[in-house]
C-alpha cells in the first residue's frame, strides 16, 4: 500500500495549503535564528522543506541552507521560488538522508514528523538528525501539542478555492491524529479526489525519550514562536530546541 504522505504532497497540496504565509516564516525564523543561537554563514538542513518558505528565508538571514523533501512537486514550487539559486535543494526520505553530515543545525518544523505508523521509523528520522548534526549543533523540532490539538479539533470545514470544494474531515483514532482531504471540481461533477494525511500524536515526554534515545539533548520547549514557554493546557505548539552533546 502506497504511504499517505507519498500521495497528499503533489499538486492538490499546493491548492489546499496556498495559504501558507511567507511573511510569517520570515518572522519564525528571526525566532529560530536566536533560539539556535546561529552565526551568519552557518549550514541549516531544512528536513522536509515542503515548498521552501523557511529554507528562503534562513538563506535570506545570511545562512547556507539545504532544503529536503520527499516530494518532487513540492521541491519543484521551492526551485522556482529560488531564482537566485541560495539553497541547495535535495529529494529524499526524512529517515535515509544521502547527506555527509556536519551542518550547524537541523530544523523540522510544522509538524513533518510522526509520519509512520511504526515508533521505530520515526525514531530513524531523529537518529538521522542527529547524524547530519556536528557534535554540539543545535536542532528545532516544531511538532503539535497533543493535549490542545485534542481539545480544539475542528472535525470538519469545507471551503471553495479556484472552483474547487475542499472539505477536511478530522478525527483523532488509535493515537493518530487523521485527516481525509476531498477535492471536487464544481464545475465538471466529477468524483472528487480524495487524500489522507495521519500523524502520530505525542506528549511531551514521550518525545523527550525519543530525542534522547537518538543520542540528543533538549534544552528549551516553546509553546509557539510567540511564546516562550510550554503549557501543556494552552500552548498550540510543542517546539523542541537541543542539541547533539559534544562527545
């Protein structure tokens, strides 16, 4: 069977996420910069860089970034968005990067984690960030906050965009948090195209045990790039901000 996230990544992704915005990466990254505490010239592995709004904006900062995703329509928007060529882009799987390592920093934002249905498989994508990591680098991994996702679920929405209805269906089953995405044409009454996206969803600890299972530290948890800190009650995000220790 072919995995979700091999199929919701193409072109209806584009229609169904084209709200995303670009100043707001800029202002993320400002925060990301300080919180990883990052000189100019420093190499920054943008894991799972979708259409490369963060990856443009740390290589804006004055930064050397490599920007990775598994999906080629994705890669395609960022290349076109790069017309000055500062990032190096790269296709890849999140948990097998053919990269030689040594970066300053890796940042995985916007919940592009938990993915799998396995926790082995996602514990290959921490340890896979710990090996593109050089000793003492600092990594960001942005991740919802299970406990206010479950509370604030919006079960289903429905909008039209470029003559096309997209209803979301959301629901929280067996530890996942899932999504079935239907796209129809209002104009041609055919059937609609249907995708599924599923997250695994975490607490803070369990996490926590993840990252140092994979031989990395946690320094900071942050509740959202507007806040400081993590409560488990009311922040939206879960950040986690630490390092691969120095052996």
């Amino acid at each position: 069977m072919t995995e979700w996230y091999k199929k919701s990544f193409g072109e209806d992704y584009l229609l169904v996420y084209k709200h995303r915005d670009v100043h707001g990466a800029y202002q993320e990254v400002h925060k990301m910069i300080n919180w990883l505490k990052l000189e100019p010239n420093a190499e920054v592995l943008d894991l799972c860089c979708g259409m490369g709004r963060h990856s443009m904006a740390l290589a804006d900062a004055g930064l050397r970034v490599t920007g990775v995703d598994l999906s080629d329509v994705l890669l395609r928007e960022a290349r076109l968005m790069d017309t000055e060529h500062q990032v190096s882009w790269c296709l890849a799987d999140m948990r097998e990067l053919p990269l030689k390592g040594g970066f300053d920093a890796v940042v995985n934002l916007f919940t592009s984690f938990g993915y799998f249905l396995e926790d082995g498989e996602q514990l290959k994508v921490l340890r896979a960030i710990h090996r593109m990591l050089r000793p003492g680098g600092s990594y960001i991994i942005d991740f919802m906050n299970t406990a206010y996702v479950t509370r604030h679920l919006v079960q289903h929405s429905v909008r039209e965009d470029e003559g096309q209805r997209i209803e979301e269906y959301r629901k929280i089953e067996e530890g996942f948090v899932q999504k079935e995405i239907r796209i129809t044409d209002t104009t041609s009454g055919h059937e609609p195209r249907v995708y599924q996206e599923r997250v695994k969803l975490y607490t803070r600890d369990q996490l926590s045990q993840m990252l140092s299972a994979a031989g990395l530290r946690v320094d900071q948890v942050h509740g959202g790039y507007d806040e400081e800190k993590y409560d488990e009650q009311t922040s939206p995000r879960m950040i986690f901000v630490g390092r691969r220790p120095v052996e």
